[in-house]
C-alpha cells in the first residue's frame, strides 16, 4: 500500500510468510480501526502518565513514542522474526517505520492532550 517501500513487498509477494489480502478496501478498514483503536488506548495512557513526566509537548511527546516503541513495536516484530518466516527486510522496513510512526503518533497526542 505505501508506494515508498511498495517494490521491496512486490518482491516478497509470494512468500508463503506474506498474507495475501484480496479485498482491498477491507484491509483498508480493518487497519485504520486497528490504528484508531491503538490510538485511543495509548491517549488514555498518556492521559494518566502525563502528570509523571512535567516536560514540554515535544519531552511528552518523545516519551510517549518511546514507549509505544516498547510495548507495541519490539514484541510484534520480534514475535513475527521468531514465530514466521517472515522475510527480514521486511521485518526490517516495518520497523523503521513503525518506530517513525510511534513517534509522530506521540508527538501528535502531546499536542492533543
């Protein structure tokens, strides 16, 4: 779906370890209400963490892509590098963009909350 790494998913696209989606729009909906809802939990937390750590948006905002990094990020890609065939560099793309993700998504609920 993301046409920066799109040749390198092109590449894996028949790897037994890729699961192939046929209906686009509902991989679409199911991965926004999966983000949405990751969202929603991790602006509850921060709502109840933000007290603990007094610093400016963007100190709350680091912090809180931090821990998405911890507790979100490391276990699902090392559960996929463990558990799956999944190829590395993809596992590897996924992570670099999971961690850029983590933290514009904790910048941005900084600035909300």
């Amino acid at each position: 779906m993301n046409p920066l790494i799109s040749k390198i998913h092109k590449k894996f696209g028949n790897s037994p370890a890729v699961k192939q989606w046929n209906n686009t729009k509902l991989f679409l909906i199911y991965m926004y209400l999966l983000i949405l809802l990751e969202c929603l939990l991790f602006a509850l937390v921060y709502s109840f963490i933000k007290p603990v750590f007094p610093g400016g948006v963007v100190v709350n905002g680091l912090i809180l892509g931090l821990a998405l990094v911890a507790v979100n990020l490391i276990p699902s890609i090392s559960g996929r590098w463990l558990l799956s065939t999944y190829p590395n560099k993809l596992l590897f793309v996924d992570f670099i963009g999971g961690i850029l993700s983590s933290f514009i998504i904790g910048l941005a609920l900084a600035f909300i909350i």
